[in-house]
C-alpha cells in the first residue's frame, strides 16, 4: 500500500535525475562551497529568491557554464552578472554548473 | 503520523509556491497551449531534455518574460530561440510565462 502511493507519487510527478556528476565529486563540491557568493539571489540550493534571479538548481551542467562564460564574456547582459563572472575562472564555471546541475528538481503537473 | 511524515518530507524539501498566477487562470491556460511548440527541448512540463536548453518549470515569470523578450530583440542570441520568438506577442510571451511560473518545482538537497 505504502508502495503503491509511492509509485503514484513518484508517476504524478516528473523527476529529473541530476546530472552525470556525482555529489560527492570535489567539482561538485568546490562549487557547493563557490556558490555561497551566488545565495543571495540564486537561494541556497538554487531556487532564485528575486523575480529576476532564475532558479539554477538541476539545469543542465552544459547550459549552465555556456550562461556562465556568456556573462563573463559580455555576451549575455545582465549588470550583477556580468560583474559577478568576471572573477570566474573556467574551473571555478566548471564547479558552479557541477553543484547546481548535482541537485535534484522535480516539477508537479497542474491538476 | 502520517502527517508527521509529510511533515517530515516537506520539511526535507525546498519547496517552492508557484507564481501569482493560477492555475485556473486564462494566460496560464493560453500559455500552455502556446507552450506546445516549446515543448520539444523544453519539455512537456518545462523540464529541459536537451543538454543546452534550460528547464523553464517554477522559473519566475518576469524573469520568463524578460527573456523571451531579449531572445525576441535579439539582445539575448541563441539561434533556436531567436527564430522561435521572433513570432511571438507581448501577449504570447505574458501567456508563456504565466504557464512555465504557475508549475511547482521542488529542489531535493543533497545528503
């Protein structure tokens, strides 16, 4: 019975598996220990707090270090963005997209 | 105790409350139907299934709407997305971002 309502649960919702990293891996952990400077606005485990801010928590590690290197670059504008990649080192990208793409989001359908 | 274990899983999760906008409401359904032609890297319910598109579930809806805009005036590029909203409304892009920001996301923190 409990099982049946777990299976349930886990078919109504649509669970994404994280990324390849896994959330032991140091890159993920280097950036776990990167993106404190990132919470303010991205949330602690990447739920944006602000209207504008995204939420990053399990975006794909590839989209997540092109945006990256796009802010870094002046690519893609935005003003806190673009000054917050500046200081970015391709391995500091590499760890920030490895944490947030490590963490698990699952999104529930609308009845 | 049952609900003690809800509470625990909720407790356990980062739950986050979906926008403003209602389920019921007409944008959020407009945007579904329009979400259609997203749904082929973005997901049936705005979750990403390719490696370079980002999940639009729970995204905040100016945040939603401010990008599509930038992707429509070509000041954010991304050849796909330049095409793809190029066609679109001010009141398509209030539609599509009233669905993706009315779907709830949860965030599972890592052990």
């Amino acid at each position: 019975m409990a099982r049946g309502a777990l299976a349930t649960t886990t078919a109504a919702l649509a669970l994404l598996a994280a990324g390849a990293a896994g959330a032991q891996s140091p890159a993920v952990e280097a950036g776990r220990q990167k993106a404190q400077m990132c919470a303010a606005c991205h949330g602690p485990l990447g739920l944006g707090s602000a209207p504008d801010a995204p939420h990053l928590a399990g975006q794909p590690e590839i989209y997540l270090a092109a945006q990256l290197k796009a802010f870094r670059s002046g690519v893609r504008r935005h003003e806190q963005m673009n000054v917050m990649a500046k200081a970015l080192s391709d391995e500091d990208i590499a760890a920030l997209a490895a944490w947030y793409a490590s963490l698990k989001i699952e999104v529930q359908p609308p009845r």
